[in-house]
C-alpha cells in the first residue's frame, strides 16, 4: 500500500514540477511572465536571475522528492493523511520560486528601463472571421463514442446498473457540451499575418477535435468495458487489451494538443502576441493568473500553452466558479446526500416477502430470491472485514460484488448505516441484504424462518 | 484586414466596429463587393453580444455602406449620395472644433488632403454570381 502511495506521489511531484518549469518558461518574448526585449537576453543580470530560478527550481524539486520518503515507514492512514498534507504543502509552496524571481525581474526591467509593452486593443482579423465560417467540422468523429455512451445507456437500463446509467448520461451530456464549445470555438487573431492566423485557427480546430474525440472514446470505453464485466466478466487478456486501448488514447488525445501548441509555438516565434502586458499576470499560489479588463475574453491559453485560464476581470469568472461549486454540490449531493434523504425517511431499502420471494427495492438496487433456491438463512449485526470487488459503496448504501471474511465472494444490497442484515445462502451464492429500519429487518429474518420451518 | 476595438474606451462598442468597417472600406482593405461575416461569427470573434454586431450592421445599412440579402449575406455595397448631409454635418463641426482650436484654414485643409491621399476606395464592377 506505502509503495502504491508513493508511486502516486511521485506521478504528482513530476506533474506539478513539469507545470511549474512549462509556466515560467522562455516562450514568446516572455520569461517568467515578463516581456523581455530581444537585446536584454544577452546582459549578465537578466542571465543571472535565468540561472538562479533553475537552481531554485531544481532544488524545490529535489525537496519534493525527499519529503515523499517518509510515507515508507508510516502506517498506511497516517501515510494517507500525510500524502494529503504533502499535497497540499507543495502545491501552496510550489510557485513560491517563480513569484520571488518574477519580481526581481521586474525591478531590473525598471531599472534598465526596458520597453514595456501595453495593448489595450483586441485586434481581430475580419478576413480570417470570413473565410473561418465555410469551415467543415468533421462530426463523424464523435459518432463512435456517443454509439458507445449510448450502448453503455442501455445496457445499464436492462441490468438495472442506475449508477452506471447516470454516469453514461452524463457523458453523453459532457460529450454534447464539449463538442458544442469546440463547433463554436472563437477564432483567434494570433498576429498580423492572416495566412497564418488561418492556418493556426484550422489546426486549432481540427487537433481539439481529434483529441476531443479521443478522450471521450477512451472515456466511452472504458465506461463500456465496466458495464459489461459487471454480469459477464472479462477475460484477462480483454481487460488487459481494452485498458490499453484507453491508456493509448488518452496519451494519443493529450499529445495531440501538446503538438498543436508546439506548433503554434513555432510558427509565432517572430512574432509579438497580443495583451503581453506584464501587468496582466500575476503569480498566485496556485499559479499564473491572468487580470486584463481590457481583454473581453473570459477563457484564454495559460501560459504553458497546454490549459485554458480565466481573466479575472471578467464578471463571468465569479460565474464560472459558482458554476463549478454548484456542479460539486449537486454530485455530492446525488451521490450523498439524496440517499442521506431517503435513508432518514425511510425510503432508501425495503424488504418484503411477497409470494414465496424475498425482494429487496430500493431507488438504487433491486434483487428478488426465491424461497426455494436458498438453503440457509442468518441475521447478523456484523459482517466483519470484507471488501468490494465490484460495486458501489456510498457508505449510506452498498451494492455489488464483495468479498467478506466470514462469508466469502457475495453480493450485497444494504442501506450500511443500519447494522442488521439477513445472510441469505441460496444454490446462485450468497447474498446480504436489509431494511433501512433494523426492527423490520429482524422482523422479516424471523418470518422467512418461521416459514422455512419443516 | 485587422479591426481593433476599445473595450475601456467611452465610445460604443457598435459605434468603433461602424468606425473600423468604414476605415477598413476607406483604406481599400474591404473591397466593393467584398463579403462581411454573419452576426453570429463576428459577434463570437469580437467576444460580445450578437446584438452590438447586429446593431453594426443596421447602422451601416441605414448609412449606405453595406447590403443584405438572403443569397449573399452581408456585404459591402456603398451605395452613392446615401448619407452625404451626414458627411457635411460631421465635417462642419469638425472644422469648427479645428478653428477653435486654432488651426488655421490651410492647415485643415492640407490634413484633409494627407487623410484623403490615404483612402484607397475604388468602386468595382461585381462579379455576377
């Protein structure tokens, strides 16, 4: 578990040290987010601050990676709690580098006097808005994982998989959404050069849907593949085949976009980007952060060319974030707080017997055993250690596939704040289920007995 | 054919993107004939609402400077002595300001020259389509 712990530690250290070096690199007449005129690169002081960031930068990598060690000796919930705090100390510390030498820069580009530049124009190529409108967008390409999604929907209807339904549906939504954004993305005038400007926006277009599609396939997939080993597992060499598939599409869909901005990199290497103002940027704690009132739009590249950011100026980015905090809260809430609900009214698990079957319904399961398919039947108010194999535990409520001591491989549908549960032994396997009130649960336990009686 | 816009400035957004369509007319850039684009592509481009663009285009329709039709879409067309006491209004007042200022007659008029020398405006046959 501690090496497991590591290793994901790790993956996090080289992700935030790649973001932290892309932010602050030399790209585009910019370094460390300041315009530096092309004859100050060759003085000594602006070479200095360039090698003392990169030993900064090396040495907080280096303390990044020693500080992961610790979690080695460390019993694995502390070494979960202090994974978390590291986290957390070197995503806040992180830019620290970056801010100190970002404002020794400045004060030398003062002090030199070195041309500032200040664009309080949008610039807009009305040619390339023209010539952009007769482009094709090829929306053959989402076909396939939108097939998938809605394979995936029905599946998970006839099995009665509602997670994984919800899940599918809102893939289908993110993909609609995003493929709306990306048909509707605004063209940028990214110099003075209209054949390059439309050579850029094509290229923009057509690798954001390519890797659009591709995570959504990867996304479909992988969605797919869970839906189906739920009642029909996999073979190993499926498994093994179809995760590939997805890694390689991922890295495929990621790889796409690096190119583009690679390219894009290139091709305006000689020339000067729109709102470089230095005062645009600021170097928050979690990074770069861009605040033009001048500029109109609410999305813009970062920095490191591979994200997108808000200009804070904008009222829209208050909106945004609202948006964001309003999406965590539903889908917390969906997955928390609506079973809470039911669970607290009593609408969460119900069991029966009606005509020789014990069913159990609930808004997120259902299961109906035949009397004369179980061979024992036990009450217990503790099922001792166990673990899912494969399922859904909310902690309100748990369906699925598991695995316990005491019992073996079995399938639960529990309401799992309330500790009483019927252990039903039937020729199929074993099954755990209850009531949301533990009264009735016991009450049913002792009828199905009463009634199996010789 | 670049249009460039101040979002601080006091001046209506739909008044300096009339302005620059005009400029870019005057300076030869957007040519007799030549296709605008649609309200929507423009107004996603610029970063505001389909109804500044919208409100654009009215006024240079109203002005004389553009035509819209169904199988063309939007598209430069000045049509002639449409407007002209607009033109001699704004010029009136613009002398005035300029002898108040104190710029004297010749001087007005050879700035009016230099601007005219740069205007590249040409009327064209269309090509029949």
């Amino acid at each position: 578990m501690n090496y497991f712990i590591v290793a994901v530690m790790g993956i996090a250290a080289a992700v935030v040290a790649y973001q932290i070096r892309s932010d602050a690199k030399e790209r585009n007449g910019q370094f460390l987010l300041v315009s530096i005129p092309a004859y100050a690169k060759e003085l000594d002081d602006y070479k200095r601050i360039k090698a003392q960031y990169k030993r900064a930068w090396q040495r907080q990598t280096i303390a990044m990676i020693i500080s992961m060690l610790p979690v080695l000796f460390l019993d694995s919930l502390i070494a979960m709690i202090y994974l978390m705090l590291w986290f957390g100390a070197i995503i806040m510390t992180g830019y620290w580098p970056m801010r100190k030498y970002r404002k020794q820069l400045l004060a030398l580009k003062a002090e030199k006097q070195w041309p500032s530049q200040e664009t309080k124009y949008l610039q807009t190529d009305l040619r390339l808005t023209v010539k952009m409108q007769n482009y094709k967008d090829k929306t053959i390409r989402f076909l396939c994982p939108l097939c998938l999604n809605t394979m995936t929907v029905f599946v998970s209807v006839q099995y009665h998989h509602w997670l994984l339904f919800s899940c599918a549906v809102l893939m289908i939504v993110i993909l609609l959404s995003g493929c709306w954004w990306l048909f509707h993305l605004s063209n940028e005038t990214y110099s003075d050069e209209h054949e390059l400007n439309l050579l850029l926006n094509r290229l923009k277009r057509n690798q954001f849907q390519k890797a659009w599609s591709y995570l959504t396939l990867a996304d479909a997939l992988f969605l797919f593949g869970i839906t189906i080993s739920f009642d029909h597992p996999l073979s190993f060499w499926l498994l093994f085949g179809g995760m590939l598939l997805v890694m390689l599409l991922v890295a495929d869909g990621i790889y796409t976009i690096f190119h583009f901005q690679k390219t894009k990199e290139q091709m305006l290497s000689h020339h000067q980007t729109a709102f470089s103002d230095d005062q645009c940027w600021t170097v928050g704690w979690l990074g770069p952060v861009y605040n033009n009132p001048y500029d109109p739009r609410l999305f813009i590249s970062s920095p490191n060319g591979m994200q997108m950011t808000l200009n804070h100026a904008k009222p829209g980015a208050k909106w945004f974030y609202y948006g964001i905090a309003a999406v965590i809260i539903v889908i917390m809430g969906g997955i928390f707080g609506y079973p809470y609900y039911l669970d607290q009214n009593h609408a969460l698990s119900h069991l029966t017997i009606e005509n020789d079957h014990l069913c159990v319904t609930s808004p997120f399961y259902e299961k109906t055993i035949a009397f004369e398919e179980i061979t024992n039947i036990d009450w217990t108010d503790d099922l001792g250690n166990g673990q899912r194999l494969l399922g859904t535990d909310t902690i309100i409520y748990q369906t699925g596939k598991y695995h316990y001591d005491q019992y073996g491989d079995c399938e639960l549908y529990v309401a799992g704040l309330h500790k009483s549960y019927i252990v039903v032994s039937a020729n199929e396997g074993v099954y755990i289920v209850n009531d949301d009130d533990e009264a009735r649960t016991k009450e049913i336990y002792e009828e199905i007995e009463r009634m199996m009686a010789p | 054919m670049m249009i460039q816009l101040d979002f601080h400035s006091d001046i209506p957004i739909y008044v300096q993107l009339r302005n620059e369509i005009i400029r870019l007319i005057a300076s030869g850039q957007l040519a007799y004939g030549d296709p605008l684009p649609t309200v929507r592509a423009l107004a996603a481009d610029l970063h505001v609402n389909t109804m500044t663009v919208s409100k654009t285009y009215a006024l240079l329709k109203q002005e004389g400077f553009i035509t819209t039709d169904r199988r063309h879409g939007t598209r430069v067309l000045p049509a002639e002595s449409v407007g002209l006491e607009n033109v001699e209004s704004s010029l009136s007042l613009l002398a005035s300001e300029a002898v108040i200022k104190g710029m004297d007659k010749q001087a007005f008029l050879s700035l009016c020259e230099k601007l005219l020398d740069n205007i590249h405006y040409e009327k064209k046959p269309l090509e029949s389509n």
